[in-house]
C-alpha cells in the first residue's frame, strides 16, 4: 500500500510540473570560460550574440563544434530544464528578433525549426530528455548562392 501511495504522489509531480507553462528569456550572461588557462565548467554563452540561449543553458561540449562566431557557423548543442514545447514556442518567438526569417518548422517527437539569415541557415533540432528538459542542436550553415558557389565562404556541412 505504501509503494502505490508513492508512486501516486510522483506521478502527480510529475503531472504538475508537465503542465506549467513558462516565460524562458535569453540568457547573456557573461562568465569567464577560462581562468589561468584552465576550462572552468561553466562554457560561455555570451559570445552567441546573434542566436538566442535560453537562460539556464548547459553547453554539450560533445556536440558543439563551431568553426566560427563572427559569422556564426558550427554547431552549438546544450541542454535546458524546459520542456521541449516550451522550447518550440521560445524559438518561433525569439528568432526573428535575432534578424532570422522563418523556412519551415516540423513540431514532433523531435521538433525542427528552420531559419534563414544573409547568406546563413539555421537548423534547430529539440528533443524530450528525461526529467521535463530539452536537448537543443543548432546548427548554422553557409547557403549557396544561385550560381552554386557559397556566398564567399566555403560550407562547412
């Protein structure tokens, strides 16, 4: 009887907290990535000044390969403790206030939004991770112009 009262009691917490709706803002804060040398654990979202991050933000340092910031192109991954829908509304919200127009976006098991910039795509993967949070992958691209050349830079995907 005592199991099934806790397992009662987590699933409502679970429910409760799968239902909230919440107000994510960009995240700018500047914290030093590394000291005397050293990576500290906190990577540095603030040299992202053209795609927004939202607050609360863990870097995958094992998904981010980033070939540049000035313009931005790579891929940025990193984890947030927002639910995935959340996360949808705060990129169709936030995005072309970064200058970005809207392709297309696929709302699913794994959502997709697609954003184009100048001569840049953006591709943003979410997915569910345990625990109400959200894996993100950005990934940013040179486009090709129209005689099949990229926009004098070399793509890097």
């Amino acid at each position: 009887m005592r199991l099934i009262t806790v397992i009662s009691l987590t699933m409502m917490v679970f429910g409760l907290t799968a239902c909230r709706t919440e107000s994510i803002q960009p995240s700018f804060k500047s914290e030093n990535t590394f000291e005397n040398g050293v990576m500290q654990s906190t990577p540095n979202f603030a040299q992202f000044r053209e795609i927004p991050i939202p607050e609360n933000a863990t870097m995958n340092l094992e998904q981010t390969l980033l070939f540049g910031n000035d313009p931005l192109v790579g891929r940025l991954g990193f984890k947030v403790p927002y639910n995935q829908s959340n996360m949808f509304d705060f990129y169709m919200q936030e995005m072309p206030k970064f200058g970005w127009r809207e392709l297309t976006s696929i709302r699913a098991t794994n959502s997709y939004l697609m954003y184009s910039k100048d001569n840049r795509m953006a591709i943003i993967q979410l997915r569910s991770t345990s625990l109400n949070g959200t894996e993100v992958l950005f990934d940013v691209t040179m486009t090709k112009n129209q005689s099949g050349s990229s926009s004098g830079s070399k793509s890097y995907y």
